[in-house]
C-alpha cells in the first residue's frame, strides 16, 4: 500500500448558537424548516452578515493545527444547481482562504475555511423532500495534503483531529453528519474523489475499497465517486469535474475579513490532548496508556483529574477508564452525555480507598450512577447497609453455610484444587450481598476448610 496517495476534505459543523450568515438558531425545533429565514434559504434582496463566533471558533482550530492565517480574507459564492441549495451558490472560500500551510500528526494541512452547509434532502416513499433547518449552519472545512499512505492512518488523523476539536469545544458530535469527508485517493493513476462519506469506520472502508479497486485498474481520468455503505461499495458519479467547474465569483454581499494581531492574541488556545497526557505522566504517575485514554476525550480527562484531587490518581485513573467508560458501552450511552456529579465519584471511591466498601459493592453503585439521576452513594451505602462487614462472627457464620452449599467445591478443593475456593467465596458474597471482607472471608474459609 505503500503507493497509495491520500488526501481528506473533511467539512465539520461548529456549534454556534446561530448560523453562519443568519440569526436562525442551530438547534432547537427539529420541525423541517422550522429554523430558516430569507437569508439562509437565499430569496432575493436578502443580505448575509457574517456571524463573529463562527469566525472565532474557525481562528482556534487554524492555530490549534499550527495554520499561517491570512489577515485578510474574503468569502466566494461557488455555484452548483441542486434541491438542497436553494440559491444556487454555497458561500464559501476559494481564492482566500481563512488559513494556508499547517501541519497536524505530521500531515500538512493545505487550507481551512469557512462556508455554510446545504440543506438536506430526505427521500421518502417516491419522494424527494427538502429541509432548510441545516441550510446555513457555519462549516470549516479542513483539507490536507495527499500525504496519508493508507486507510487506516486516515481513520487515526481523524480520531486526533476530532478530539483537537472537541478540546477546543467547536464541535459537538450529535450525531455522523455533523463530521463528514471527501476522500480523494490515487495509486498510480489520476485522482478519485469519493464524496461526503460520513463516520470513522465508512471512511476507512471506502478507502480500503477504492484503493484495492484502483490497485486492481487504475483510474485513467479523475473520477467523482459515491459510496454505498450497504454494499460497502463506491460507484461513479461523473468525471472530470475540477474548481473551475464551480464558477468561483467574489461574494458582493460580504465585506472583505480584516483580522488584526490583536484580535488573533485574543484567540486562546486549551491544553490539548496530547499535552494533557504528558502531564496526567509526570503528575499523577500514571501510565502511558491509561493517560492516553483519559486525555482522547476530555469531559472523561477532566472528571478523573477533579476526583484525584480527593482519592489516589491510581484508583481513579483504573475506576474512570475501566468501569465508566465499560458502563457507557453497555448502556450506548456517550460519555459527553453522563450526568455525573464529580463529588458522587469521591464519595465513592473515597469509601473504596479506605476499604469500607468491597470492590464489587463499588462496581454496583458506579453502575447505578452512570445510569440513573445523581444521587449520593454514601447516603446510598449506609441506608441499603453495604458497607464491608469485617465482624468475625457473622463472616463465620457466611462461610459455614457457604461450605454447607458447596459439597462438591469443598472436596475439590481438599484435592489440591485451588478454584473451588473461589466457588465458595461468591457464596460468601452471595449470603452477605457483596459486603463480607474479601480478604477474611479467604483467610477463614481455609481455616474451616482445613
């Protein structure tokens, strides 16, 4: 694969409260056409006006990917007749881009600006039906150099490139659509573009596919493709089509951006990701992996570094990454969407440090935390009475009874094997509802079983 030339257009929503030109609210009423105006369904006499937050959060992802940002910029309409584009023009960047020349996980990055999305089509029964609540929702649109050399390194630059976003807090991923990408792929012959293909895994699969197809019969003239996710497939669209095609013409109704040092200093950028890690290394001595995860997504990054505060890094880096991010699995939930109060997790943990709760009692109430309202789990603990019990006489009496059960596990463990041990400890824990003391429980089920 080592001849494969990869390049990405990769078109991202920012999450402003308005749109790009208008002062239609970007989310709210998910009635169709329920958020569009005269301006962002492009009727005539209606005039744009740039809106400053799309612009600032454009500023912070072009310094955030180590961009040069060109101080005056200005806006082109770029002409294409289609359902979803009411005025037929999308406003857009072409000959001035917002920002040239940057270079992230070691891929330069060719250009950024902004434009606006299309509308949406949606294709009911035998028909087409159009909803404009998307048309005009500010775009930045991020395209690199043909410098990837394989699908799966796409996939990867992706993953880091949306996590650099979700740190600046530009995007919020909703749902697939709000991050799509055009994928232009060539091995030895002329480019192909495969358009708007949505989701991390679609886009690995559709360059897997066309590579292995161009390896195959290489493309003899530029090619604009589609993909088809169901039979994992793409199919020609047409051919030939370049900028020019666009018919690129300055936007008369937008000012010329004047972007002065001062306003540029103003644009501060977070500790990101990979900087996160490095110090989640040298300041809680946490491994290289589990920092690693913590730092890809930062509501996790920041909830583990406020209950380290209060319980040992090495608890809470092993409770976040293993039990929260396994119970969001299980539950499909994602983690930008937990509800839960950083204290509560204290409280728990806290418990669970100094041994007054077992690990499995732990486990059950983080459970209950990530899938219910917050609550406080140490009021929870004491009142359905889970705290560890360490008294010598009930935990004797768990574990005769556990031996009375466990006939077969009892002998079997006379004969040297060691697992029938474990048998009889979940009955212990079974008897005691996950309370007895793990470490008394073995010390007293040898010394009855002996």
């Amino acid at each position: 694969m080592s001849s494969i030339r990869i390049g990405l257009e990769i078109h991202c929503q920012l999450n402003t409260k308005t749109k790009a030109f208008c002062s239609c609210p970007t989310t709210g009423n998910e009635e169709p056409n329920s958020r569009c105006c005269e301006i962002c369904t492009g009727q005539p006499g209606s005039k744009p006006s740039l809106n400053k937050e799309a612009l600032n959060k454009a500023l912070k992802v072009a310094k955030a990917l180590n961009c040069i940002i060109n101080k005056t910029n200005f806006f082109s309409r770029k002409s294409y007749f289609y359902p979803d584009l009411a005025k037929n023009y999308q406003i857009s960047q072409y000959e001035s881009p917002l920002a040239v020349h940057g270079d992230f996980q070691g891929v330069k990055i060719r250009r950024i600006h902004l434009e606006e999305d299309p509308g949406a089509l949606i294709h009911k029964d035998n028909f087409c039906l159009i909803d404009y609540n998307r048309s005009g929702i500010p775009l930045i649109e991020v395209v690199t150099e043909p410098e990837i050399q394989s699908p799966k390194q796409a996939r990867e630059f992706l993953k880091q490139l949306i996590t650099v976003l979700e740190y600046l807090e530009v995007y919020d991923k909703k749902s697939e659509a709000t991050l799509k990408a055009d994928l232009n792929i060539s091995t030895s012959g002329e480019k192909v573009e495969i358009k708007n293909v949505n989701g991390l895994q679609d886009i690995e699969l559709a360059l897997e596919y066309e590579s292995q197809r161009q390896l195959k019969q290489p493309a003899k003239v530029q090619e604009t493709r589609g993909w088809n996710s169901e039979s994992r497939t793409t199919f020609l669209q047409r051919t030939k089509e370049s900028e020019a095609d666009y018919g690129y013409i300055n936007e008369p109704d937008l000012p010329i951006i004047e972007i002065s040092e001062t306003e540029l200093s103003k644009i501060k950028i977070p500790e990101l990701a990979i900087e996160k890690s490095s110090r989640f290394q040298a300041n809680y001595k946490i491994d290289k992996a589990d920092a690693e995860v913590l730092s890809k997504n930062k509501k996790l990054s920041d909830l583990f570094e406020q209950v380290s505060k209060k319980v040992s890094p090495e608890i809470a880096s092993k409770w976040v990454i293993r039990d929260i991010v396994k119970q969001c699995n299980i539950t499909k939930k994602r983690i930008e969407d937990l509800n839960i109060n950083p204290n509560h997790l204290i409280e728990l943990l806290s418990l669970f440090e100094k041994k007054q709760i077992t690990d499995n009692t732990a486990k059950e109430v983080l459970k209950k935390l990530v899938e219910e309202k917050p609550f406080s789990p140490e009021e929870y603990i004491k009142k359905n009475n889970l705290l560890m019990k360490s008294d010598s006489n009930k935990l004797e009496t768990w574990c005769k009874e556990a031996i009375k059960q466990s006939p077969k596990a009892v002998q079997e463990y006379k004969q040297g094997n060691q697992k029938s041990l474990n048998f009889i400890m979940g009955k212990v824990m079974q008897l005691s509802n996950k309370t007895a003391n793990p470490q008394q429980v073995i010390q007293m089920l040898e010394k009855l079983i002996k």
